[in-house]
C-alpha cells in the first residue's frame, strides 16, 4: 500500500494576532481620550437643555389647567415678593416652577404642577417671574391687568450651567402673554 506524504494545503489563518489586537486597542484608547471631553459637554448641554424645557411644561400646564377650568393658574416665581400676597401668591411662597390652580375666588390653591428638579450644576440665575394665567390662556404679572411680555435683556426664567464655557444659559422669554421662547447665549453663571 502506498501512503503519501504530502501533507493536506494549509488553511488560511482566521482571526487576530496579538500584535494586530494591541494596535487596535491603542487606536481605540487614542478615540476615546479625544472623545471623553466632547461627551461629557454634551451630557452638561442636555442637562441644560431638560431644565428649560421642564420650565416651559410648567408654563404651559398652568395655561391649560386655567383655559380648561376657567380660572386663574399660577407659575410661581422663587421670590415670595414676586408672588403676591393674594391666595395664589401665598400659597407659592417661594416654591419656584410650581403650578398652582385657584378653582373658585373662595378656595384655597391647588397644587397642579411639580417645580423643575434642578441638580448642579444646573441652576437659576436670578429671579423667576411670577406668571397668572387667566381663563384665556393669556399670561399677566400678578397684579396686572396687561398681558406679560419679556423685554430684550429680560426673561421671565434664566437657567445657567456653571459645566459649560458657551451657550451655558438658557433665557426663557414670555411675549405678549402667549408666546413662549427660549434662547441661549453665554455668560458667567453665578
């Protein structure tokens, strides 16, 4: 009987060497190095951005609990000066971003809404203003019998982040009672 040899053809090596597994994970560390930085700017930007949006939800539940109920609604401001010192204003006190309803002239306030849960560093730069939204979902200062509108270097809400180095406050702006909108802009944050 005859018995070759010859041995069966080499089969292609599959996979990595190690060689070829460290110069990827050295390529892969250089990324993330150059990354890390970017992210955590943009984790900061979004927690900025969440803030001011949580405030916008409370503007809006307190325009549609006094349109649907017909009465009066209150964004309470952080200053109890601010607030009033009728029955919406002293039920604020200084809770900021709370929604507060006012069923009848003769009942006590009712908690609508739950104030931003702002976590540093994310914070309130000044004073809230205080928003009484009236049966037609039009917003007035307490007191006023006109509708409130922002000025150009006013906000009814300025939110800042001490993480960011631009765009690092968002200025939420109130314009003839209704129109919410909010800009950003970079200044130093307290």
């Amino acid at each position: 009987m005859y018995v070759s040899l010859r041995s069966a053809p080499p089969r292609c090596a599959r996979g990595f060497t190690t060689v070829e597994l460290m110069i990827a994970l050295a390529v892969l560390a250089v990324l993330a190095a150059i990354a890390a930085p970017s992210f955590q700017n943009m984790i900061n930007a979004n927690r900025l951005t969440t803030a001011a949006n949580e405030i916008v939800a409370g503007l809006n539940t307190a325009r549609m609990e006094a349109i649907k109920r017909n009465a009066y609604t209150q964004f309470c401001s952080n200053s109890a000066t601010t607030n009033t010192s009728d029955t919406l204003g002293t039920a604020c006190n200084t809770n900021s971003g709370v929604v507060l309803v006012q069923l009848t002239p003769a009942s006590t306030a009712t908690v609508f809404g739950v104030p931003p849960d702002l976590q540093l560093p994310v914070q309130i730069s000044g004073t809230f203003a205080a928003i009484r939204f009236h049966g037609d979902g039009l917003g007035y200062a307490p007191g006023s019998t006109t509708p409130y509108s922002d000025t150009a270097t006013t906000a009814l809400a300025d939110i800042c982040t001490t993480a960011l180095s631009s765009n690092n406050h968002i200025k939420i702006q109130l314009a003839t009672g209704s129109i919410i909108t909010s800009t950003t802009s970079t200044a130093t944050c307290p």
